[in-house]
C-alpha cells in the first residue's frame, strides 16, 4: 500500500473524536480503583475501631493530606506521562513537597521524643504489614491506571509505568488510612512511603512491556 | 522568511488541520496527515541513513500511530512537540527490534526542527497494509473496507453486512489498532 493511499484510508470515514480522553479515562480507573480498593479493606481489614475519635486529631488529617498529596501529584505525572511531548516540569516539585513536610513533622516528633520512644514512633505497631497491605489495596487501582493508560499514549514507558504505580499506590495508602492506626509521623513519613513505593518500583518494571503501543 | 518563521506558520497551519480533522472535517484530517508524511518521511530519512528500506515502512507505522492516538492530543501543546515526540517513540521502537541504537545517524532530539525539513518522495514500502488488513477478522475487516477503501457511509455499511452502526464503528476502530498491533508484531 502506497503511504498516499493509506493517508486516503486513514482520513475516509472517521467523524469527530471525544476530547479530554485522559481526563475521562483517568477519572473511570479512580472511581473502579478507590471502589473496589474501599471493598477489599472492608473485606479483608476492616475500619480502625476507633475512627470516630481519630478523626478528631490533626494528627489523622496530615496522613490523609500527605498521601492526598501524593496521589494528586502522581495523577498530575500520569497525565502528562500520557500525552507524547507533554513536559513533566513541576512534577518532581508536586512529588517532593508531601514527602519532605512529612518528614519535616517527623524530625519534630523525634526530636522532641525521649531517646528511648524513639524506636516505638518509628516502628509504631505495625511497621512490618504496613507497606505490603497498602500494596495490597493499590492492586485494583493499578490495573485500573494501566489499562487507562493502554488506550493513551505514553512514549516513556518505564517512567510512566513507575507514575501508575504510585498513583495506585497513593490511592491505597488513602484507603489504607482508614483502617490503619498509626498516626506517627515518622511511621508514616517511612513505611507509607515505602507502601508506595512498591507498586511505583512494579509499574517501572512493567512499564516497558504492558504499555508499548 | 526565516527557519524559525517558517516553522511558526508550519505549527500554525497544521494544529489548524488537525484540530479541523479532530471535529470529523475529513479532507482538512487528510491535509494534515500529507503534509507530515512529508515531515516524518524527512526526519527518518536523516536518521535511518543505513536502514533507507526502513524509511517508508516507519513512516506508515507513525501514521497508523498518529491517528490511532490523535485522542491524546491537547490543543494547548505545540503540535510540533506532540508529534515529534512520536515520531520519536516510534524510531526507538524500531532501533529496539534492530537491536541497536549505533545504527542511528542523526540525533533524535532536536524537536525544534520537526516541520523545517519535509521530503515528498515517497519510496515503496516494503511492508504491505493490504496483505495485513486481509488477517484482520471480517469484524474489523468489513467495517474497514465498506467505510474506508470503499467510502460507503457507516448506515450504509450496517446494512450491506447486517452488522449494527455501533459495531461498525467500534470494528474500524479495533481493526485500525489491530492494524498498528500487527505491524509491531510483524517486524
């Protein structure tokens, strides 16, 4: 086939295309991501017993506006990440500033704690579940931002792949909130971080192979 | 006039084509995708000086890429910067399957240059979409030929294989990704 006749193919017969295609797709994997994430804590987890008073202390909303923030970000790098020749300034800036404020109140919480509490609002009660459960619960939301990503267009695929991972990620830590009840910050300024990190760390090995167009 | 007025006018005139073309005006869509056949054809010439087979092949596969993508595409961004940066994927894309990036001529970075440099002469390609459109199932395959070779309208195509309009249309829309999916395979 001649490349004019296949321009003549390309162009005959197609009518308009729908636009805001990202935003749309985007905002379809977030409601399946965060529904079925929401079910699997219920499920599996179940609610921190004590949430009614929780919600009471700034303490809780910090942790929901950090990972909040991380997941806002992470969609702000997704959606650029989609589009060929979109640029990603400000995106590394929107990805640090959660991260450093938590670990600003973190140095504030160590420092003003005994030498030897130091460890306890380190490791809090659950350090060692903390991160694989919120990698858990960023499962739905991972498949979800892939597939959502299939039908754009990203050009860097290990990038974009590790963008989708940590928005699942955040989007799990933001359910994971509800059931978790650690509210030190240096426990969160860690173990979160590391939760997040891991579906981040699977999408940018995935990237390459699953989102190639 | 200078380089840089020209590609001014360039972007200019093809975002207008495009965005045109993306609210379903067929003949300026197919303005757009001559000219940057012209534009892409250039830009893997110059870089894929020791695969010249390669040329006319890549250009179709980023055409094929362009319009299966064009959804992506965001009137606030410069054009240039949009499909440079497929053109881009796509040559790395093939560098990949060669196995090696040593073959490159020309460096693939400089986006700036994108619509100052367009060559007309189109080579055989090696590589024939009819043969592959014929793999497709009748499916994808029918609504193709009856709207796009044949040029029937999407009712009239539903009639004559007794498909619904809306298979229709999702059938040239798959069958135009399955079109991309096995040239990828292919090569």
């Amino acid at each position: 086939m001649k490349t004019d006749d296949l321009v003549r193919l390309l162009a005959t017969g197609e009518g308009s295309v729908q636009r805001h295609a990202a935003a749309r797709r985007y905002a379809a994997a977030t409601v399946v991501g965060v529904v079925a994430a929401g079910l699997l804590m219920l499920g599996v987890l179940g609610v921190r017993p004590d949430l009614a008073e929780a919600v009471r202390l700034p303490m809780f909303w910090a942790k929901i506006g950090y990972v909040a923030a991380m997941a806002g970000a992470s969609l702000l790098a997704v959606l650029r990440l989609s589009r060929p020749g979109a640029r990603l300034d400000r995106v590394l800036p929107a990805l640090a500033v959660p991260v450093l404020a938590m670990w600003a109140l973190a140095a504030v919480a160590l420092a003003g704690a005994e030498p030897d509490e130091r460890m306890g609002l380190f490791l809090g009660a659950t350090w060692a579940e903390c991160p694989f459960l919120i990698a858990l619960l960023s499962v739905p939301m991972f498949i979800a931002t892939f597939w959502a990503m299939r039908g754009l267009a990203p050009t860097r695929l290990p990038l974009a792949g590790t963008a989708a991972g940590l928005l699942s990620g955040a989007v799990g830590g933001l359910v994971y909130c509800l059931h978790c009840p650690n509210m030190e910050a240096p426990f969160i300024g860690t173990w979160y971080l590391i939760g997040m990190l891991i579906p981040a760390a699977t999408g940018a090995l995935l990237g390459r192979r699953v989102l190639r167009w | 006039m200078t380089d840089k007025g020209r590609m001014n006018t360039s972007e200019a005139r093809l975002k207008d084509l495009l965005t045109r073309g993306l609210d379903g005006e067929a003949t300026a869509y197919q303005a757009f995708l001559t000219e940057m056949s012209t534009h892409l054809r250039a830009y893997f010439r110059k870089r894929l000086a020791r695969l010249p087979d390669e040329v006319e092949d890549l250009v179709q596969e980023a055409l094929l890429a362009i319009h299966n993508k064009r959804h992506t595409y965001d009137a606030d961004q410069p054009l240039t910067a949009w499909v440079h940066a497929i053109a881009k994927y796509k040559l790395v894309d093939l560098l990949r399957r060669r196995a090696g990036r040593e073959l490159l001529t020309d460096p693939m970075d400089d986006e700036a240059d994108f619509f100052s440099t367009a060559d007309s002469e189109a080579a055989e390609a090696r590589r024939d979409l009819g043969k592959l459109l014929d793999q497709l199932p009748d499916r994808q395959r029918l609504p193709i030929v009856h709207t796009k070779l044949e040029g029937l309208s999407v009712t009239e195509a539903a009639q004559l294989t007794g498909m619904s309009e809306s298979a229709i249309k999702v059938g040239v829309h798959r069958g135009m990704k399955a079109l991309a999916a096995l040239i990828r395979g292919a090569s």
